[in-house]
C-alpha cells in the first residue's frame, strides 16, 4: 500500500486500532511531548491531538514510532524495487535489445517515477492562504524545558540553486519560531539547502525556500535519506510512493509545492543575517546549544481548510527517527557498492545520532584494501561527518552490533589497525570536539582470519578505583569509577592496571555507570556520544615511519566531560501534571 497524502495513513491507523486519539486540552508546551515520549518508550499507537491549546489545528505525532507503523507506511516495494535496480545493471549493460526486453518491468515502473503538475481546483493544500502573521495559530511544539522555543520538528525545507535552478533540495533542519512571520533555518555543514543558501549569499541574494508540512509520508522519509548531493529528493518521493508527484504551482509565484500537503509556508532567506537560535533537545538525547543561523522570513502560508499539524518529538533514543533511519537504510543499502566500489554493507546507528558511529563490510581482495574503502566511506556525502568507523571484509549483520564488535575484535592488530584523525569536521550536534562542527576521526579495522580469543566473562579480579564491572560482549568490558570531574586522569591509571596484570579483554570503556553493558541501545548512545577518539582513546603507542601503533588493551574514555550539553531530563511538574491527566487523555 502506497499513501499519497498524510491523512491517508492516520485513516488507515485509526482502522486498525493504531491511533490514539486525545480530545482533552493538550498543551503544546511541554505536555504534549511527555505524552507522546510515554506512548513510544511502550511501542504504543499514533496519537492524534485534537484540542490543542493556542491552536485551531490537530496536530499528530508518533505516525512512524514502530517497525509496524513504518512498514505500513511505505509498503514492502520501494526495498523490493531498489533490489531490482541495482540487480539489473549488470544485465542492463550494455543496454542491448533483449537485455532491456527481459527488464521491461521495471523500466515500466520506472517510468511512473517522476513529477506531474495538477491545477490548483486539485490541490488541496490551496484552500486558505494567510499573509498576515503567517504563523499564528501555529500549534509548533516545546519538547524540552531549556528549549529557546517552539520549533517546528517535521519540516521539509525545499530550496533550489541560484543558478541551476532544476537542482533542488528537500531537508529536513529544525525551525525554532521566533514571532509570527520569522522562523531559524537550523542549516548545518554538509546539507544541501545550506549549499544552496552559501551561493545565493555569495551572489548577495535572498534565497527562496518552501517549507512543507505532511503530504504523501515519502516525502518525509526522503526529506532525511542521505542521498548523493545532486540526487532529487523529490524522485526519491515518488519511487518509495511508486507514481509521479503531483505538485501544484504556488499562485503567488514561489515554488511549486506538493498538492497533497497539509502546510506549505513560502518566503526567504536573506544573506547576511544570522539570529541566535536554540538551546534544542536534540536526537543526540541532549540539549544543542544557542549559536547564529540564518532567519527564515515568511511572507504566506497555503493550508488545507481542514488542516493536521505533523510533529514529532526527538530524544534520547530509540524515538520515531530511529524507525525512519532504519527503513531509509534498507531501502538505500543494495545502492551503495554502486556508489562505492568494495563496499558490501554499510550501516549507521541510530543509538548515537547516526553520525557519531558507522560500520562497514567491505571487500579485502588484496592486503589493505580495507582500509582504502574506508577512506571512500569518509569521503562520500554525510559520511564525511562519520566519527567513529568500523570496518571487517566477514558477512555479520551490522544492525547486531556485539556480533559486529566481536568480528572485529577478533581480527584487530593494533599496530596497523587503529587509526586516529585530530583536527576534523564533526557533526553540529556532536559537542564532544570541544568547538563547534570541530572533532576527530577513527577507524578501526578488524578483516581477515581471526587472530584471538575473546574472553566471555571477567574473571580478572578487582581493580583499583573501579567499582562496577560488566561485559559488554565477548572481548569488551565495561567499567566505571569516579566522574571525570573528580578524576579526569583515572583511564590513564586504568590502562596501567590493565597492562601490568596482563588483561585479556582487548577493549575497555571507562562510563559513568556499568550497567550500559546491559543492552545495546544505552551502550551505543552512552560510550559514542560521550568521546572524542583524539581526546579519549588511551594505549600504550610507539611511533614508527610517521604510524601510530598501538598496543592492546585500547581504553576509551565514555564519561561525561566538563563542557558536554545537558542530558535530556523532563521536568518534574510536567511528568506529574501527565501523572494526574493520564485518564483524561486515554
């Protein structure tokens, strides 16, 4: 089943018994969000707010909150149809007339990926028009009680080139709103509506920007797939909905704008002006901070006359865009050894924000092949903001992280392994570098035939100053001590420790709290939001010919610095307020 608007979806869930609908007074300010982090941290339904205070408009959360939820929402054929297209280019080419004869199928379904223009009599979303304070009334959403505002969270930023204009973008890039007609464009390095932006400022030029709101639920997963910079988000769309996209010519003469969305906010963004924007609790399961981003003006807003408000509420995983991230994996992952030869499988964890861990299978056809293919993963696209990269050549599922890490331990020399990157870019919502959008880089490999065995159990003994101690999985041990603050030199003594005694466990993680070990979803957003591989990694090294090798055991440093934003906590009155009204929402 393939949706072609938003409210098709919430009809089919509220068919199915997967939407909850609230008509009690719902504040959009902090206690709608408590709701909606309740319902997701129990795989609950979608939810569908009805009475929300300050607003004419419903808004609806959590539409893709469970593996379920996502599968009904895109269908099994956008994964089966990529697999047939990346499958089909070996037979494809060249291009001969029987080759193409026996992949008629799929050049037909081909064919229906594309745009198609309607007249304004079938566009919903044209039924009202507001020009004056756009956007009041907006029912925009207060997640977090340090959050510098209301932000709009499911926003599908739409800008084009200022020369060329046919390379457009779709993103998505939070949007704190400042007053009734002047929001933030939270465009961070490495997106592509911020290139835009860099070369209509370079020109001196206001940029054009569209913000969409629902419409077909493609376009929301398209507006975040880290697709290739000049691939059109908008084709995207239309083969995950399997037919062309209807848009509709904005009769103010913006853009063109999806049809069958609910909200299209139209207007610019001028050069030269930046505006303090944030705190945000973001993804990363902590608050960014406040920094200068440019302003996005809006001069009209277009909204169905019956309009649903789309939202979502990030966190501390797992919340709605981890579901999103791993759909958008499946469906892309059969294209990347096209797009990077000797690369098998590739994978990036939703638990640490995506960007801050990626792993890899990668062909090792000959001696440090491996290493080559990861310099290409570093170099490709949103990769590049990757900090922390693991790469083996054996068949594992990367999604099962202790299978992978133990794959590699098993193969990891350290002298010719590990290798660490200083002074590069980083992730703008990855503050472990100490400067904005600045970090380091690390890549270890673990290929060929295993050359250990790794310990199961601990069974090594206590050890100074350490006072929890559990495995994570075979050959990596989680530890915990005093905080940094108190002992900001303590892994260096616990790598002393380790050595002397001659431990067996090649990898140790020094965190605030042991348990971590205890799942993978606190182990990978605890250790790798919390270090930075140049600042944190600890072992005994030699340097030879310019190389860094290191020796086991390899100690990171997972605590909590001095400098980290807050971790996400919800406010006290607001869990009781949801404690008392829970009845009266359900």
């Amino acid at each position: 089943m393939s949706f072609t608007d938003l409210r098709g979806l919430i009809e089919t869930l509220r068919r199915e018994g997967d939407l909850a609908v609230v008509d009690a007074p719902v504040d959009p300010y902090l206690e709608l969000a408590e709701i909606h982090r309740r319902v997701i941290d129990e795989g609950g339904p979608a939810l569908l707010f009805t009475n929300v205070k300050g607003s004419p408009f419903p808004v609806v959360t959590n539409l893709f909150g469970t593996v379920r939820r996502v599968d009904l929402a895109f269908g099994p054929r956008p994964e089966a149809f990529m697999k047939q297209v990346v499958g089909a280019m070996d037979r494809l080419l060249p291009p001969t007339p029987k080759a193409l004869w026996g992949e008629r199928s799929l050049i037909w379904d081909a064919l229906k990926v594309g745009i198609k223009e309607v007249p304004a009599s079938s566009a919903p979303v044209l039924g009202v028009c507001r020009t004056e304070q756009p956007l009041e009334g907006m029912p925009a959403l207060t997640s977090w009680q340090l959050d510098g505002g209301p932000f709009i969270t499911l926003p599908l930023v739409y800008t084009e080139h200022p020369e060329h204009r046919k390379q457009h973008n779709l993103g998505m890039y939070r949007m704190q709103i400042f007053d009734h007609s002047t929001t933030g464009m939270h465009w961070q390095i490495h997106k592509g509506g911020g290139f835009h932006y860099h070369e209509a400022e370079k020109r001196g030029e206001a940029l054009p920007v569209s913000v969409f709101l629902g419409g077909p639920p493609a376009l929301i997963a398209s507006a975040i797939a880290p697709v290739p910079e000049h691939l059109p988000e908008l084709l995207l769309s239309s083969l995950i909905t399997g037919g062309k996209l209807p848009v509709v010519q904005d009769p103010r003469g913006a853009h063109r704008i999806p049809a069958q969305a609910e909200f299209v906010l139209s207007g610019s963004v001028a050069p030269h002006v930046r505006r303090p924007e944030g705190p945000f609790g973001d993804h990363y399961g902590y608050y960014s901070w406040t920094h200068d981003f440019p302003v996005f003006n809006v001069s009209h807003m277009w909204h169905r006359k019956d309009a649903i408000y789309p939202a979502t509420i990030v966190g501390k995983p797992r919340q709605e865009d981890y579901y999103l991230g791993d759909f958008l994996q499946r469906l892309l992952s059969p294209a990347f050894p096209l797009a990077m030869p000797g690369v098998k499988d590739l994978w990036t964890y939703a638990e640490t924000g995506f960007h801050a861990l990626a792993a890899a299978v990668v062909r090792e056809s000959y001696s440090r092949e491996a290493l080559g293919t990861a310099f290409r993963i570093l170099g490709e696209g949103q990769l590049t903001l990757t900090k922390y990269l693991m790469i083996t050549d054996q068949p594992v599922d990367l999604a099962n992280f202790p299978q992978l890490m133990e794959t590699v331990l098993e193969r990891f020399r350290p002298e010719t392994d590990l290798f660490v990157f200083d002074k590069t870019s980083h992730d703008t919502l990855d503050y472990t570098g100490g400067k904005l959008n600045h970090g380091s880089k690390a890549v270890m490999l673990g290929v060929g035939e295993a050359i250990r065995e790794l310990p199961r159990s601990y069974d090594e003994g206590p050890i100074d100053e350490i006072t929890g101690i559990a495995p994570y999985c075979r050959g990596c041990l989680v530890v915990s001590g005093a905080a940094y603050a108190e002992e900001p030199e303590l892994p260096q003594r616990l790598l002393s420790r380790l050595r002397d005694r001659g431990t067996r466990w090649p990898l140790v993680i020094l965190a605030d709290d042991a348990s971590i070990a205890s799942a993978q979803t606190p182990f990978l957003w605890t250790v790798f939001t919390r270090f930075n591989p140049a600042d944190d990694i600890y072992a005994a090294t030699t340097l030879r010919r310019h190389h860094v090798g290191y020796d086991l055991p390899i100690v990171i440093d997972a605590r909590m610095k001095p400098g980290y934003p807050d971790e996400l906590v919800p406010r006290e009155d607001i869990v009781e307020l949801v404690d008392r009204r829970w009845k009266e929402y359900f």
